[in-house]
C-alpha cells in the first residue's frame, strides 16, 4: 500500500498508478463536479463534461508515479542520503515530462484570473502546483549531484530547469505566479545555482553565461536577489581571467556596448552602486572594492572619484572621505586637489575627531613630491612621526623618510646660507634613520644616495645606490643615477660602461632616458661624432614609436598611454636641443639653427630653445638679437638659470657700468642653484674685472671645487 501527504490530507491506494502519463490535476472547480453516486447532472452538463470531470477528480485525489519520487527523493535529499536520493530521482522521466511541463506553464499562465463557476478547467494538462513538484526534484538531483561532486552533471540537470521555463515564457516571468505555487522560486534558485556549479566545475565561461541568463530577460528576481547576481558575475569578469564575448542579440547598445569582460563588470558595477544611491539595495562595502579595482586597472580615476562622492552619508567618516578622494584624485595626476582635500581630512575641522594617520601619511608622501610644498611636507611628516610613536610604530621609518626628502627641497629653495646647512643636515639624518630603520626600505636607501650626491657627499652617495641596486633588479633609476655619480668623479668611460649594462635591460621610455644620457657622456668624453649618432638611434626610436601609434589608431590605448606620449615628445625636444648644442660647439652654426627650430616645432614657448637660439646669435656676434632671445626664455620661466648666467656674460660685454646688474644676475642664479660651477666662474671674473682680486680668487676656488664634482647632468 502507498501511503504518500498532499494538502494535509491521507490518501491510500488500494492498486499501484497503471500508467506514469497520468498527472494529478488540483485546480479544478469543486462547484462544477458532483459525485458519481448521487442523481442526474444538472442539464446543462453534457456526457463529455461529465467525463471529464471524472478524469480530473480521479486524478486529483491520487499521486502519480513520479510525483511520489519527487516527494520520496525530497525526503531522502533532506535527510542527507545523497546517493538514494539521486536514484529516486533518476527514476523520473524527465525528458518524456517536459514537453507537458512547458505545456502546462504556457497555458496555466496565460491569463492568471479567478474562473466562474462557468468556467470548464482544461484537461490533461498539468497543474503548476505539480510542475512545481518536479522542477524541485529536478533542481534537488542537481544539488544531490552537487553533493557527490559531479559538477558537470549537476550543471546540466539544473540547465533542464531553466530551459523548460524559458520554453514556457520566453518574455520572463509574469507578475503574480509565485503568489501560489513555488515555480518562481524553484526558477530562481536555479538561476543562482547554474553559475556556481560551472564554477566550481572549472567552466567560467559557462558561468558567465549562466549569469548572463539570469540579467537577459525580467525573471521578477527580488531586488537584492538581482543585485547579488550583477555582483558575482562583475566579480567573475573582474577576476576570472575569461574573456566571453557577448553575443549578437546583446549588441543592442551600439558603441557603447562593452568591448572587454572588464568594461562589462564596470557598467554592472556603476549600476549597482547607483541602486545603492537611490536605496533600492542596501550598502555593500564589496561592491565598492569592486568599482575601485576595475577603474584603478582602467585608469579612470577622475570616475572613480565621482561614484565616492556619490556615497550617501554616514558610509564613510569625513575623514575617510577626503582621503578616499585624494587617493583618487592623485592617482589621475591631480595632486594639488588630492592635498588640498587632505588638508581638510587634517585641518582644524577635524580637530575634535580622532586624527586620520593614513591623511597625515599620504599628505608627507605628495608633499615630498614637489619642492614647493617642502615646508609644509615636513609638518605633515612630523605629524606622521608623533602618531606612529604611539599607535603605528611600523610607519615610523615611512615618516623620517618623508621628512628627510621634505628637508632637502626645503634647503633648495632656501635663500639663507644658515638655513640651508641646517635643512641638508637634517635631511641627511632623518634619511639616514630612515634607510637603517626601515627593513630594507629600498625608496629611503634611493633617497639616501641622492641627497648625498645633490650635496656633492659622491663616495657616501656611491655607496648608498650600490646597495639600492644590488637589492634590486632592472632599476633604470638606480642605474641611471649610479651613472651621474661617476660622470661626478670624472668617470666618464666608466659612467658609460653603467648606461650601457643598464640599456640591455632597460625598455620604454627608460631606454630613451639611458640613451640620451649616453650622448650627453660622449660629448663629455669629447666624442661629438658618436655623440650624434647615438642621438641619431634615439630619433629613429622616437619616430618608429610614432608611426606605430598611428597604424594602430587605437583611441583607447592612446588615452592611456597619453603620459608616455608627451614624455616622449619631451624628450624628442630634448634631443633636438642637444644635437643643437653639440653643433654650435663644433663651429656649424646653421645645423644648430635647424635643430632648435625642430625643438621649437615640439614646443615652442621651451626655455631652453630660446637660450640655445641666443647662444647661437651670440656666437654670430649678434649681441642684441641674443639679449632678445635670453629675455624670452627668462619670461617664459624666470628662474631658468642658463639664461640668467648667458644674460650677465652678455651684460659684462658692455663694459664696467654694466657689471652691478650682471653680479645682481649672477647672484640670484647662485641663491637659486648654490652648486652651479658657471655661475661662480663668472662672478669671479666680475670680482676681478672690478678689482676685487681677494675675492675673485676665492669665487674661482669655489667654482673650480665644484667643477669637479659636477655630473654630466643634474642628479
């Protein structure tokens, strides 16, 4: 006897089902059917209604053979025995039901209404109510397969539960049906689990389709249901390392259409957090390092800036916020409104608040990146010291290294004598603290080497930036710098030697720099000839870079390579400018010429064009067209110093009444570069043009002294 529960209700059958085709019916009308045993139908009733009223409750009041698999291989499943449950459900006929399943879903929800008593119920279609039953047998085979470990397996018994009901209703589901019955339900979590079993198969391009699926067409998923989809496949895309086209009947947005998996994450990403905006979806932190990571590797910084202050209050504390938006706005190159927003995260708003050590941090890192912020570089970093001291002793060497960078802008940009010795002392010690304390911190060990060369300490400088590059590997910088150290002690072929090891592992625009620092040791080296031909290798690299970008014509990759373009054109100009040089010390004055003129084509408000073009009038004796020339590159940058030292050795050619205002030059080209060896010579010869012998001999000490120990290049 089969004993089996339906509605709370016992039923009993006296004889097993005859036949499987058969399916309980249960939405029949009690008010249109009447017993077997009592009187005549009403008249309005034919034999043929009279039949079928039979059949249907005959098949109400009875569970079918598979029916009762479902219901027996639920139990199973439930009480974790996986493999009888599995074959409970491998005696189901699935594939002889499911022209019948998407049968009865087409019809049952044509037209959800409440019938009258009028109404005839169709017959021999099931009901949703046992559709229901079976897509969950199915959907629990694929969770039992799940179990066992046969992914793949599982994935197709899940596929067979969403390609029956995309059968049925191929425009989604409509709106009321999971009201009473759990179709929409089972739908649903086969959505959610297709993916994930592609996944844990090793198929993420199924997956993405299978995610795909579920975002195509309108499957009433609750909002957070919805969301939670968009974000795992944003996250697939994101990390997955697949890329899966999309197919034609997605190209519906034209150009705008994403062309890489990681452009389609975005757009689902963006779409998500502006559901977080208006409320729809709750406030989730992963959706926000999502959107961080895709538009950092994307390079859109500024948009990512935009989606922070988008984020309602009460997310992020202030603080937090403004330093957020720094990071953003620093990363896309602005840096003056990344520190103006950290001022704020640190200023006196904030004074009631906990300090935000990441702000005082962040905000010593920029500073240290331009001179004119020193000042204010070395209160933000001392700021860092006192907080690391007390809760982040492992920031502690970040600090003092911030602070000796801080220090040594500051002595360059110091007018007084006393003050700049003080600042280079100090740099020197916090970098010294920084690179002993710091576990090896390569950037502090750099700094260290540098500030020791800009104050002309070349051993102790050697041997900071040996260790740098013996700590690393292909470091251009390192090398490069090495080599300005060496061309200091007037080791040119040596300094020569260092460029050319560090150019077989350099590429980009770091063997552009190396190249060029190669010419500048060979014209050192009294070698114009190689000299011109190594910028000529340059040029050619320069040029064959240009045309590629031009084959290519690729938008995109020029926006994100926009930087290195312009640093090439830069050092294109730079080029140009010393080919014009070299040309004007070997007498060819007119090559000179035409070489300024293709600098000047680059760019033509450059300082340094227009100081060579008076250097090269001047070597025609045309004094005023010269003084002309200095002036314009003087207006252009006013504290260029060739031009400031080229227009007192103009100045000094007039004659005594002269010499006053070209001391006056020279004296400003010093304060602003105290090392300039050219700058000393010449106030020497002012000294001694005015009968200052004493004096001038010393000037002439000093600018000897610092002729040895300058590099070919500024450090």
């Amino acid at each position: 006897m089969l004993c089996a529960c339906s509605s709370g209700e016992q039923f009993k059958f006296e004889e097993p089902p005859q036949s499987p085709d058969s399916l309980a019916t249960r939405d029949f009308s009690a008010s249109g059917l009447s017993s077997r045993n009592t009187g005549e139908w009403e008249p309005k009733f034919d034999e043929t209604q009279v039949e079928q009223a039979e059949s249907t409750l005959k098949e109400a009041l009875s569970l079918n053979y598979e029916e009762a698999r479902a219901l027996l291989g639920r139990l199973e499943y439930q009480r974790g025995n996986f493999d009888a449950a599995l074959q409970v459900f491998q005696g189901i006929d699935i594939k002889g039901l499911t022209p019948r399943m998407i049968k009865a879903i087409a019809e049952r929800t044509k037209q959800r209404k409440p019938r009258s008593k009028a109404d005839i119920v169709v017959s021999n279609v099931m009901s949703l109510h046992s559709v229901s039953l079976l897509l969950e047998a199915i959907l629990l085979k694929a969770r039992s397969l799940e179990e066992l470990g046969e992914y793949i397996e599982a994935a197709k018994e899940c596929r067979i539960v969403l390609d029956t009901i995309e059968s049925a209703l191929p425009n989604g589901m409509p709106e009321g049906i999971g009201e009473d019955c759990k179709l929409q339900e089972m739908f649903h979590k086969a959505l959610e689990l297709l993916p994930s079993l592609w996944i844990k198969a090793g198929f993420l391009d199924e997956a993405v389709a299978g995610y795909r699926r579920a975002l195509l067409k309108p499957w009433n998923l609750e909002p957070q249901r919805l969301a939670a989809v968009q974000k795992d496949l944003a996250t697939i895309l994101l990390y997955g390392g697949v890329e899966v086209s999309l197919s034609s009947q997605l190209h519906v947005w034209g150009k705008t259409t994403p062309e890489s998996s990681v452009e389609e994450a975005i757009l689902l990403l963006v779409l998500l957090m502006s559901k977080v905006a208006i409320r729809e979806i709750d406030w989730d932190a992963e959706i926000m390092d999502h959107l961080t990571f895709a538009l950092s590797v994307s390079g859109m910084f500024e948009l990512l800036a935009d989606h922070v202050e988008q984020i309602l209050p009460g997310i992020y504390s202030r603080a937090e916020r403004w330093y957020f938006l720094a990071l953003c706005y620093s990363a896309a190159g602005h840096n003056e409104v990344a520190l103006n927003l950290l001022r704020k995260a640190c200023g006196s708003s904030e004074a009631n608040h906990r300090p935000h050590f990441l702000s005082f941090l962040f905000g010593a890192k920029l500073c240290s990146l331009d001179p004119r912020h020193a000042h204010e570089g070395v209160n933000f970093s001392r700021k860092v010291i006192e907080l690391a001291q007390r809760q982040n002793e492992h920031f502690l060497s970040q600090g003092h290294k911030f602070l000796g960078i801080s220090y040594g802008a500051a002595a360059r940009i110091s007018v007084l004598d006393s003050e700049r010795s003080i600042f280079q002392g100090e740099s020197l010690d916090s970098l010294n603290c920084a690179a002993v304390n710091g576990n090896d911190d390569l950037e502090a060990i750099f700094s260290l080497g540098l500030e020791n060369a800009i104050q002309r300490n070349l051993d102790a400088a050697y041997n900071n930036i040996m260790m740098f590059s013996d700590m690393t590997v292909g470091s251009s910088r390192g090398w490069k710098l090495l080599a300005l150290i060496v061309s200091a002690q007037k080791r040119f072929k040596d300094a020569e030697t260092i460029v050319d090891f560090a150019l077989d592992e350099a590429g980009g625009m770091d063997q552009l720099d190396l190249l060029r620092l190669k010419a500048v040791l060979q014209i050192a080296q009294l070698q114009p000839r190689q000299a011109i031909e190594t910028y000529r290798i340059l040029l050619a690299l320069i040029q064959a870079k240009k045309e590629l970008w031009l084959h290519d014509n690729n938008i995109d990759l020029e926006q994100v390579f926009v930087h290195e373009a312009l640093t090439e054109r830069k050092v294109e100009m730079e080029a140009w400018q010393d080919l014009a040089t070299i040309y004007k010390d070997i007498g060819s004055l007119l090559d000179a010429k035409t070489c300024v003129d293709k600098a000047q084509l680059i760019k033509f408000f450059s300082p340094r064009s227009w100081h060579i073009t008076g250097v090269v009038l001047e070597a025609q004796s045309l004094y005023k067209e010269a003084f002309v020339s200095f002036s314009i590159s003087l207006s252009i940058e006013p504290d260029y110093i060739p031009s400031i030292i080229s227009t007192a050795e103009l100045l000094m050619k007039l004659g005594m009444q002269s010499l006053p205002i070209a001391r006056s030059f020279l004296m400003n080209a010093l304060r602003l570069e105290p090392t300039n060896h050219d700058a000393w010579f010449n106030l020497g010869l002012v000294s001694k043009t005015e009968g200052l012998l004493q004096q001038a001999a010393e000037f002439f000490q000093a600018a000897y002294e610092l002729e040895l120990s300058s590099p070919v290049q500024k450090f």
